[in-house]
C-alpha cells in the first residue's frame, strides 16, 4: 500500500514539490488548504484537501498523528503549526513505523551577524550551527522548538530540517509559482530545490539510523548588488519603472533586511545521498522569464 503523506503549503516551494510527487504516483497525499477554490483544484489533481489553517491545531495534530511522511513547505516562522505536527508525532502509535518529518527553515537563519564574516555553514558540522547561530536569528526558534523535540526522544519520527537559500526560477506548482526574492547570498534554482526534498525524502524512508538534523540545500552564490543593474534594465524595457532615480517606498525597511545581508552555507549530505544537480540558467538569465510570469499574474 502506497505511503500517506500530509504536505502543509502549496506556494511556491510546496506547490512545486507537490507536482513533483505528484508525478511519481507513490504517496496518497493529502494538503492542508483554507481557500475552497484551492481545495477544488487539489482535489482534481489527486490531492485530498485538509481545510483548515496553520492555527488549526487539532486538524493538524490529527494528520500529523496518522500521516507517514509530513512536510512543512509553508513557511519557516509559524510556530503553533509546528506544535501541532509534534503533538501528533508524540500521539503516533509506538507499534507503526516512525513517520518522517521534513520541516522547511531557510539560511537566513545564518545572516546574524554574530560570527566572522568568512565562516561557510557546512551541513555535516552539525554542531557549528547550534555553536554559532544565536538564538535570536531568523526562524531560530522554531528550529530550536523541532530540536528539543528530536532530543526529548518522544517523537516516533525521522525528522530533519531543509535549510533552502534564495530561490529563483519560476515553479510548476497549481498555485503559486514566483518567488518573493530576488550582499552574498547563496542560491537556488526551484527545480534543483525540488529534487533536493525528494533526495532527502528518499534519503529518510530508506535509513534506520538518526538523520542529521540541518541539511541545505544550495548550488552557489551570488551578490544583490550585481543583480540591481540587471533587475532595473529588465523593469525599464517593460515601462515598468520610468527612471534611474526611481524610487520604492519600504517603510518596513524589509528590502533592506533581504539585500544586506549575508549568508554562506555548503550543502554536503544531499550530494552524498545522491542528489543530481541539473545545469539551469542562472539567476541573472532567469530574471526575464521571472518577471514576464508576474507580469502574467499581475504581481508586477
């Protein structure tokens, strides 16, 4: 019998995955979704629909209690969801085989500035993370939360925790398929992103032994402020921006938040699981299809 699998977000990321899983016809998944008109559309596809939110912490405890494989592609921040994954990891029967758990964090978790500005994260030094990262950093928390949870040994699960960087490329998920992002930072084509979770998921259904805990997933760097140039001559052809001295109002300073920082990691534990990489155009050579399909969308 084909393996359950409860997918939380359908965005970007997760409705990529989800294509993606779709097309290897080996799970009966089911989504969570609040939109009844997404519901429609997942069921279409095969999908059974969940309704409910994050906050719906019994409908989710309950998925997460019966499903074997659980992935969180939602978001890194929402720590009630994740407390209702692990409550139904803790409910889950101690006769059935431990369940996977794949959470999504992301490398900004890296960008506090509190260690030397040359230090590279590998993912199989695991402990530099928990040495390094403070406490405070972006998504820390829930990845703390995953962790004491892990080591409490009352989960009868797999779990670990996918450490993406910025992501480009335009997806194939049902929904969703632009990113919101665009001084060093690591990054990822979507397609590349996707077989990444599927190596990992690969990975944790085959292993008996404890997994690591923070595993990324990135195929090199680039520089924002490389890509500015690129982004304005794009915007410009469009008519979409008028001058050089265009100016964008960001009074939540979230742009700057995005583009100066930085965050360096090496992805190690998926190459050696047997994740193949695939050529793709860059991020610069993305950026025209990128901006066409929100043009599509009207996102632009």
């Amino acid at each position: 019998m084909s393996k359950s699998l409860f997918l939380l977000g359908t965005g970007f990321i997760g409705g990529s995955v989800l294509t993606a899983l779709l097309e290897k016809k080996q799970y009966r998944i089911s989504a969570l979704s609040r939109d009844p008109k997404k519901s429609e559309r997942l069921e279409a596809l095969g999908v059974r629909p969940v309704q409910g939110e994050l906050s719906s912490d019994e409908v989710i405890s309950k998925e997460a209690a019966e499903a074997d494989i659980i992935m969180h592609i939602a978001t890194a921040d929402d720590l009630p969801s994740v407390k209702s994954i692990l409550k139904g990891l803790r409910q889950r029967s101690a006769d059935k085989a431990p369940a996977i758990y794949i959470h999504t964090s992301g490398t900004g978790v890296l960008t506090v500035p509190t260690h030397p500005v040359d230090v590279i994260f590998n993912d199989k030094d695991q402990a530099k993370f928990d040495r390094l990262i403070p406490d405070h950093a972006p998504h820390r928390e829930i990845d703390l939360t995953i962790k004491k949870a892990v080591e409490s040994k009352e989960l009868n699960a797999k779990v670990s925790i996918m450490l993406p960087p910025n992501i480009y490329g335009v997806g194939t998920g049902p929904f969703n398929r632009t990113t919101i992002q665009i001084p060093l930072w690591i990054k990822e084509a979507i397609a590349n992103l996707v077989t990444a979770y599927l190596t990992l998921l690969s990975h944790l259904e085959q292993t008996t032994s404890t997994p690591p805990l923070y595993v990324i997933a990135e195929t090199g760097e680039h520089r924002w402020g490389d890509l500015a140039p690129l982004v304005e001559k794009e915007l410009k052809q469009r008519g979409l921006i008028k001058s050089d001295a265009e100016t964008v109002v960001d009074p939540e300073g979230s742009v700057e938040t995005e583009t100066g920082t930085q965050s360096r990691s090496k992805a190690e534990w998926l190459h050696d699981w047997g994740w193949q990489v695939k050529q793709l155009p860059s991020v610069a050579e993305s950026l025209p299809t990128e901006i066409d399909e929100m043009q599509r969308t009207g996102a632009v």
